[in-house]
C-alpha cells in the first residue's frame, strides 16, 4: 500500500488548469473554483512533491524546469485517466475491448484506411487486429470464427455473406517478358507452361483442395502481391492479379496485361461475413456497416 500515490488526479487537474490558462483568475472561471483554493492546491502539490512547479514574476506564471517535465507527464496521466473512464463507459454498453478483421488479400487495399478512419471517429478504445488471408484460409478462419468480421472469396456451407465488390484478376508480367515483347496473343495452354507467380493460401491444414487458378505446373509460391510484383518487375513469370494493386507500374507500361486469344480475365465476388452474428457487439456492427457503405455494396470498384 505504500506505494499508492498520496497525490490526486484532481491535483494535476488543477496544476494542469492552471498552465493551460495563463494563470489561477482564469483557471478558477474555468474550474467553477475559488481563486484561493486553486492557489492553496498548487502548493500543497509541489509540497508533497518537494520541488517548485511554478515561479511568479509580476502577473506572470512560468513552469520551472521539473515543472514543465511534470506538466507534460502529467497531461498524460490525465488522458489515461478519462480513456479509462470512456473505456468502462464502452465496456459497459457493450462494445468489445477487441476486434479482428480478416481481409482477402485482393481486396482493394484504398477501402479499409476509409473504414479505419471513421472508426476512430466513433471509438478509440476498442483494440483491432487486421489478418491478411488467402482463399481458403478465409474459409478456413470463418469455420474456426477465428475472427469478428471475415472479407472473404468463398462462403463455406452454413455460413451467409453480404456481396461487396467484385475484383477482375488479369494475367499481368513485364513489358519485357516474352509474353509480352511477342505480340502475339496467348492461349491457356501457353500460360499454362510458362512460370506463374502464385500467392501462398493462407489456410493451416490441406483440407481444402486447390482452388481455381492455383493449379499450375510451374510456379513459385509467394507471400503477398508485393513479392508479386518485384519478381515479375525484374522480368521473371506472370500473375493472376487484381489490376487495382498494379494501377500505377499499368499506367507506366512497366508492367502489362498478357495479350490472350479470348477474354481470361478471373471475377472474383468478394464477400462480408460474420462467423458468429449471435456474438456481435456494437464496434463490430460499426465496422460492418462502414465497410458497406465504402465497399458499395457488390459495385466493382472504379
């Protein structure tokens, strides 16, 4: 017990009113204090600390050196203070103390900043987590309710899901691939002997059988589409990939759509799942709702 603090929270309040206003007539109007018991709580506060806080020259109050370490320290005690107070606020109407988000890594990455950003709007209290996932590890994840809000290719039997958007995969690789520096349109067997970048399915277990355009003779496996995209920039194999994520090297020329003897291009229908909508608090039908509305709701994004 004898390290409990014999100082208050309503003492660094009143020190901290103090500084922020210039002095103790407009603290106290701020305060709804009198005068002499703010003066009388600033100095029972620096003796009990020891030190001087505040220096007086004239009219003029100046933080001394401690005191303005202590100022700055205290600022945030105080912030700690009322999260604390605006987290059991939260608890208690039921919002969760964490959130994951799973997102298929297609979905265009410009969306969730928006959703995060609103968000906060509403609640920083509520910690999240957002997961990368691939194809059936989406599955995989929404069986296992691993996670609060599942963005997912797939919806696995027993589950539902809302449509979002739709994401268009082309064959891509670099201008100077031959590919590419032929001209000449390709057919699915010529893609299928030459080197296919793939993204590596996020899903633990082999339960799940090789899904759609993963079966390829020659590949090599990768992460993410960033991997993707650097290896296919030094010249090497193709992707399946979502042309939102090669926008910019697109637009440049560096990296180009395969030319194709018919239209290959993959529609994938991403959609929102929630494994355990019986569990649902009020963060998580925040979120459910902001992805929506930036998603648009099954419009492929522009």
């Amino acid at each position: 017990m004898s390290n409990i603090s014999k100082i208050t929270l309503t003492q660094w309040a009143i020190f901290n009113a103090v500084i922020d206003n210039d002095g103790y007539l407009k603290a106290s109007k701020s305060l709804n204090r009198s005068h002499s018991s703010l003066h009388h709580a600033v100095a029972k506060l620096q003796d009990q600390l020891g030190v001087d806080l505040i220096t007086v020259e004239g009219k003029s109050l100046h933080l001394t050196e401690i005191g303005t370490v202590l100022y700055r320290r205290s600022q945030q005690l105080l912030k700690d203070a009322a999260d604390l107070e605006k987290l059991a606020a939260l608890l208690n109407d039921g919002w969760e103390g964490e959130i994951t988000l799973a997102v298929e890594n297609i979905f265009p990455k410009t969306i969730i900043p928006k959703v995060l950003e609103q968000f906060q709007k509403s609640n920083q209290i509520t910690r999240l987590q957002i997961l990368d996932i691939v194809l059936a590890g989406a599955v995989e994840i929404i069986q296992e309710a691993a996670a609060d809000i599942v963005i997912s290719p797939i919806i696995p039997a027993g589950h539902v899901g809302t449509p979002l958007t739709t994401v268009t995969l082309l064959p891509i690789a670099h201008r100077d691939n031959p590919l590419i520096k032929s001209g000449i349109p390709v057919n699915q067997k010529d893609l299928a002997n030459e080197l296919q970048l793939v993204i590596k399915d996020t899903a633990k277990s082999n339960q799940f059988p090789s899904l759609g355009w993963l079966r390829a003779e020659r590949r090599w496996t990768v992460n993410d589409f960033y991997h993707a995209k650097e290896i296919m920039k030094s010249g090497q194999g193709f992707c399946w990939g979502p042309a939102h994520f090669f926008e910019s090297e697109l637009e440049t020329g560096e990296l180009c759509k395969i030319p194709t003897t018919g239209d290959y291009s993959r529609v994938a229908t991403l959609y929102l799942v929630v494994p355990k909508p019986e569990h649902t608090g009020p963060g998580v039908e925040l979120l459910v709702k902001l992805i929506k509305e930036e998603s648009n709701l099954g419009l492929p994004p522009s």
